[in-house]
C-alpha cells in the first residue's frame, strides 16, 4: 500500500477560483412553446418536420407509437417540468385525453409544491450561527500529528473506505447531508467552501489514530459546497464509545486551499446523532459495546454538548435495513471569531488525549 503521508499535493494554479457551473441547458423547441406546429408543403402539420398522425389532434393525442419514436421528451408538448419518463409513458398510455389531463395536473401540482418546499427552506431566516466544539484529540488535520488532508484523494463523497486503499469501514450506511449557510450573505450558499467530516467506526476506533489503524484513513473526507449550499457524504453509522455521545466531527474552510491549514477554519463543530436510531444500530451486532456505551451517557451528560445541542442534532430518516439519511442545516457567521476550534482537548472539549472523560477509544 501507498504510505500514507507524502508531500503535500502541489497546487494547481488552474483549479483557484474555481466556480460549479450547471449544465447548459438542453436546447428545447420554440415551435412547442409559442404553440405553433410548422407544416410540411403538402399543409400536414409536423412536429420535428416529422408528419403528425393525426393532423386535428393536439401532439400529445397523436398515439403510443408517435410518442415512443418522438426524440423530445413529451413534458415539453405538455408543459410539464420536472415529470420523469415513467410518467410520461403512463400519461402516453391513458385510455382517455381527461385522465392524460389529470395525470398532468397532478405532477404539476406536486412539482409545484415541492419547489415552493425547497423555495421555503432555502428561506430560513438562520438568526444563530451553529456552536463551535472542539475538534478532539483525533482530527486528522494537522493540528494533532496527523495531516490526511495533504492526502491526494480525500475530496471525495463516499469516505467508508481508506484513501489509498486497505481497510473498509464496516457498519450500517448512513448519507450524510449538510447544508451550509452564509449568514453574512443573507443566509445564502457558502459555495465554494470546503468541508471535511471525520467520525469513528462502529465500535469506537479512529483511522490514523487506534491501535493498528495508523495507516488507514477511513471516514475522513472533504467535499465542496456547490450551488445549492451541500455537501454530501456516504459513510457508516458511528459507533458509540464510553464517555462521548454517539457524533461526527467536522470542520468548514473558506475554499479547498484553505485545508492546508487547520487554523483557517471558519467553524469546527459536532453532530449529535438522535437516541432512538442510535439504538436501533447499535442492536446490530457490528457494533460490539456502543449499547452500552451509550446507556451510560446523555447529552446532558456529554462533555461536549452539555451546554446545549438543539442546533447540532440533524434531521434523520430511514431504517437500519435500508440506512439512513442524515441532513442538518450549519450556519456560519464569518463577521466572528470561530470558537473552540482547533486544537485538541482545549478548554472543556471533553475529548482529552490524556485519558479524560471521552477520551481514547476501545481498542478492541
């Protein structure tokens, strides 16, 4: 296997500024739109200088079989946006032009709604920026030994398994969602900012850090924040180690330049993971001793998020059989100095690398 630490990956003057742009638009058909259907010199209307089969009827009443050979997709003819193609042939298919009408209007409602969903919660008037915690005794990100983010491949969004190969984190799947907000920019995007997210595996041990894990670097990655103000991670559910409350570390930089240096984080903080699915998975048998561990510690207990969590406690749906998803909001106030970030085990972290509460994890 690849050592794991080289010299850090030089930067590539090219990549500075780098912005996400979305796909071109495809080019779609300006006849449909202006509800004109061009003719052919015999005076049969077409539709893609393709004759219609039934020159009276609207394009979408001209059959299964026009439909199926039409290269456009038929949500144009119908004005529909957003309708998979299922629903389109479904529609295609409908005994009669009302129930092909209905059909439309319903998946346009629902499009609808959802956007007017999506529309709300890119909204959200955040008023408090989300509490920074300690980065612990195994960041992983310069400031305690270890650096994985001079590692070429940690900007990845699937993190179960080490960077260089080796090892792969065993545990139930979890899809991690963040959306990171710009408070200073009217609650905006922060795109472009780069987060790197770091957790345990299911009974407890960090890569880089545990006995016999020094060379792996599973469940540590970056992502960078697009357009839409997310990052996503595909990871495990962590385990739960005597002391700390089950959670995952990370941290949020200004750019992917900025990892190059663990001070340059705007926010360093911790998710806790809800009780009830935190339970659920731990029956499963890949985590040896988080049971208990986690019955002998609360959130008013935890060291870290004692003084109070409501902010860090993301959003969870799923079932340990299909996994689960996770999705939190992070608000980040630039105007102000981040707090508790960096270094290790400063000042009430509760994750001391000298033994204390939440310190080492099992090495079993």
């Amino acid at each position: 296997m690849t050592p794991l630490f080289r010299p850090r990956r030089s930067a590539d003057p090219s990549r500075r500024g780098q912005q996400y742009t979305a796909y071109p638009t495809a080019s779609e058909h300006d006849d449909v739109e202006s509800g004109t259907t061009p003719t052919t010199g015999t005076g049969i209307p077409t539709f893609e200088g393709r004759p219609l089969d039934r020159p009276h009827e609207d394009i979408e009443d001209q059959g299964l079989a026009f439909d199926l050979t039409t290269a456009i997709s038929r949500r144009r003819a119908l004005g529909i946006f957003g309708v998979g193609a299922g629903a389109l042939a479904l529609a295609a298919c409908a005994p009669t032009s009302s129930s092909t009408t209905s059909s439309a209007s319903t998946s346009a409602s629902a499009t609808a709604s959802a956007s007017a969903s999506a529309s709300s919660a890119s909204a959200t008037d955040f008023t408090e920026e989300m509490p920074g915690e300690t980065a612990g005794p195994y960041p992983g990100d310069g400031s305690n030994g270890q650096d994985v983010l001079e590692i070429s491949g940690v900007e990845r969004s699937d993190i179960r398994s080490s960077i260089d190969g080796g090892a792969t984190a065993d545990g139930v799947k979890m899809t991690l969602t963040m959306n990171i907000v710009d408070m200073v920019n009217s609650n905006g995007p922060m795109t472009g900012a780069a987060v790197y997210v770091w957790h345990c595996d299911a009974v407890g041990e960090y890569s880089m850090y545990s006995a016999g894990l020094e060379n792996e670097t599973y469940l540590r990655g970056v992502q960078v924040v697009g357009d839409d103000g997310t990052v996503t991670f595909t990871t495990i559910f962590p385990g739960c180690y005597a002391g700390r409350w089950p959670h995952i570390h990370f941290e949020v930089f200004p750019d992917i330049d900025s990892i190059t240096d663990a001070g340059n984080a705007v926010l360093t903080s911790q998710i806790a993971l809800p009780e009830a699915e935190s339970e659920a998975v731990y029956a499963d048998s890949r985590y040896t001793g988080s049971a208990q561990n986690l019955s002998g510690v609360t959130l008013e207990t935890d060291n870290v998020f004692s003084d109070g969590w409501d902010l860090q406690v993301p959003e969870v749906s799923g079932s340990v059989s299909s996994g689960y998803t996770v999705r939190i909001d992070v608000p980040i106030d630039t105007s102000t100095e981040p707090e508790a970030g960096g270094m290790p085990g400063d000042g009430g972290g509760g994750e001391m690398g000298q033994g204390g509460p939440g310190g080492a994890p099992p090495s079993n």
